[in-house]
C-alpha cells in the first residue's frame, strides 16, 4: 500500500523560489559574494582567533550582507538578522546564552 502523499498550504517552493530572488537576488551572485567575504576574512590573520561560534556568526552576516546588495537592500529582514546574529555573539560575550 501506498503512504498517502503530505498536503500543506504552504505555497508551491517555484513561488518561493521567485519570491526569494526578489528579496535575496540571483542565488548564484549572493553565493559567489558571500563567499568571497568569508574566504577574505579566512585569510585575515584574526579568523582563526575567532571561535567556530563566532565565525558562523559572521559567515551569516556576510550571507545577509550579501543579500542586500544583490536583492531588496529594503528587505527588513535582511537587517534584523544581522542584529540577531550579532546579539548571539554578545550573548556568548555576557554569558547570558543558557546552554542545554
């Protein structure tokens, strides 16, 4: 017997897709520029100083970053994750992140 196929109301992933080109840009750009800035600041001598948890923070805003220019740079929510993954950091800072 056949399991039944998953129905949901979200919207078709090629709308999606069209969507997020308008607020991310073309995904190939975004990727090709956030990866340059990652590898760039890979090479800086500070990088490695950086824990794994701060460098995940600061590929991530490169990826925002990079969003940006490549999309909406009036999308709002390319700005507020910036803010949350810099909060995380100073959340490592204060020692107020609760670990689990």
């Amino acid at each position: 017997m056949e399991a039944p196929m998953a129905t949901t109301d979200a919207m078709p992933i090629e709308e999606t897709l069209d969507d997020r080109d308008k607020t991310h840009g073309d995904f190939v750009d975004q990727a090709d520029c956030a990866q340059r800035m990652v590898q760039q600041l890979n090479r800086s001598e500070g990088w490695s100083r950086c824990p794994t948890w701060m460098q995940y923070a600061i590929t991530m805003i490169c990826m925002k970053l990079a969003r940006i220019v490549h999309g909406d740079c009036r999308t709002t929510e390319h700005w507020h994750d910036i803010q949350g993954y810099a909060r995380l950091v100073e959340r490592e800072f204060d020692g107020s992140m609760e670990r689990k």
